[in-house]
C-alpha cells in the first residue's frame, strides 16, 4: 500500500493554501504538524477528495484518484475536524446511517457497528442518543464512524481538540490500535499527541514541508540548540524578550528556562537533549505568539 502525493497545489485566488507538496506514504502513522492556517486541512481534504488539487495528483499504487474512481473512496476513513452528528441520533443508530453511507451491507454493517462501539468503549451508551454524549465521547464515536468500513488510508483531523488529558491519552491509545496496517494521517498542532504515537513527522508552514523524519530522528536539526539555565527573576524577565524559551520554571527566587538558540546564551548554559515540543516552537514560535496576542 502506497500513496503518493505528487506536486500538490492549491490555490484561492491569489492565496495558495498548499504549494507543492510531494511525499510517500506508506502504512504507519504520520503527524502532521504545523500552526493554525499552516495548510494541514486543505492538505487532507484533497486527500479525501473534498476538495479538487489546483495542480498535481495523488495516487494510490500507482494509480490516479480519476482512474481508481469509487475504489479509492473505498479505501478512505476521514474524521474531519468539525464532525457533523445528529444529535437526536443514538450511537448505534448513527454508525448504522453511515455504514449504509459508506454502502455497507446490512449484517456486516451491524457487526462492524457493535465491534467498532465496544473497541471506543462507548457499548453502554450506544442507545442514548448523541446530543447527550460528551466531547470525548462524541470523538469517539467520530472514530468509530471511519473505521466502518476497515479503510487502509485513516485520516484524522485534529481529533484531540478540546479534549481532556484523561480522553486525549484513551483517543491516541484507540488510534495505536486501529494503525497496524494502515496509513494514518494525524492532523494536530497538540505536539504531544504526536510524539507518542507517530512514526513519521510531517511538518507544514505556509503551505509546504518543512521537513519529512521518521521519529526516532526529527530532532536532529536542533541538537546542540536548546539550553537550560538558572537565572534571577530580573534576568529570566530579560531573556524572555531576547531569546525563544520553551519553559519557565520558579525554583527558590530562582527561574530554571528553557531555550532555543544556535549558540549557548552565556557559559553556565547547559545543552540538553531537544524534544518534539522544542522543535515545534523552533519552527513556529512566532506564529504562536501573534495568535496570543490577537
């Protein structure tokens, strides 16, 4: 199983949203990174078939989306980001809906449908009806409806939003299960969800890649960049200004930080091992910090 995305381009009048963007994906599960507007959605959407490429092709073995016509769908699992449900709607009445969406027959919709409740633990409360459910519980069942028909391509679009850390952990240990043997694309800029779970990184801004790693290598760009320190308060106050620190720490009218910058910012400075987090605001720190101010 492979899918290909071969100078992908989309464009809005004069703004591209997407600009070239080439890369193989084969079964695992990719993180894609990047700011808000960084052109994640736009991205998946194509994928999906929602929204036409301005220029370029995406192909599945080799072959185009336009040749492979209703097959390729068939291969498909999409949350989106804004997942419409119909509240009046119980669970097990909605995912019944969509099989017959998705073309299922009926008895394998149903078995689908109950194996697929009971694996997002929501077996109990498939016939209370959705507008009673909680976030996690309807992102939950916003996995459930994508994996009905066993697709080979699953492509999750900021799926943690808004969740707790207790529902955030159970959603990533769902996705790890329903990744063998798939291509699965996480849409996220919550930097942790990915670092436990993704085997590639795939990080976007302003359109494009910035960069394409396997996990076990994506923070080699910044090695030897990040430091932590201990300053007074005065001097943490200052180098808050003048340098990108990730973390402040209040230890004993004392600050530890944590920094990112090509050379040490004085000698006591300690280089210590980067993380998913550092590379993020590495590439993004600016971006974050102009939402915040708006």
């Amino acid at each position: 199983m492979e899918l290909q995305l071969q100078n992908l381009r989309k464009q809005y009048g004069s703004k591209c949203a997407v600009r070239n963007v080439s890369v193989s994906l084969v079964p695992g599960v990719y993180g894609l990174l990047g700011a808000n507007g960084a052109g994640k959605t736009t991205l998946m959407r194509m994928i999906c078939g929602i929204l036409k490429p301005t220029s370029g092709s995406i192909r599945l073995n080799g072959k185009t989306m336009e040749e492979l016509g209703e097959r390729y769908y068939a291969h498909l699992g999409y949350m989106p980001q804004d997942f419409g449900f119909y509240p009046d709607f119980t669970a097990r009445e909605f995912m019944m809906y969509m099989a017959a969406v998705k073309g299922l027959e009926k008895k394998k919709a149903e078995r689908r449908t109950e194996d697929l409740l009971y694996m997002v633990n929501l077996s109990d409360i498939a016939d209370k009806k959705i507008k009673s459910y909680s976030g996690g519980m309807k992102q939950r069942l916003g996995i459930a409806q994508a994996e009905l028909n066993n697709p080979s391509i699953l492509i999750l679009d900021e799926p943690t939003a808004g969740l707790d850390p207790k529902e955030r952990v159970r959603f990533r240990n769902i996705i790890s299960d329903f990744a063998k043997e798939k291509i699965v694309i996480l849409s996220t800029h919550i930097v942790s969800d990915v670092s436990y779970i993704a085997d590639t990184i795939l990080m976007m801004k302003q359109g494009r890649f910035l960069l394409q790693e396997r996990m076990t290598d994506v923070t080699d760009s910044i090695r030897g960049k990040v430091w932590e320190l201990f300053v007074d308060e005065k001097t943490a106050a200052k180098y808050s200004k003048d340098f990108a620190v990730v973390n402040l720490h209040h230890e004993n009218n004392m600050v530890r930080m944590r920094m990112i910058n090509e050379t040490a910012p004085r000698k006591d400075a300690e280089a210590v091992e980067p993380s998913l987090e550092d590379l993020f605001l590495y590439y993004f720190g600016e971006e974050t910090e102009k939402r915040e101010e708006m």
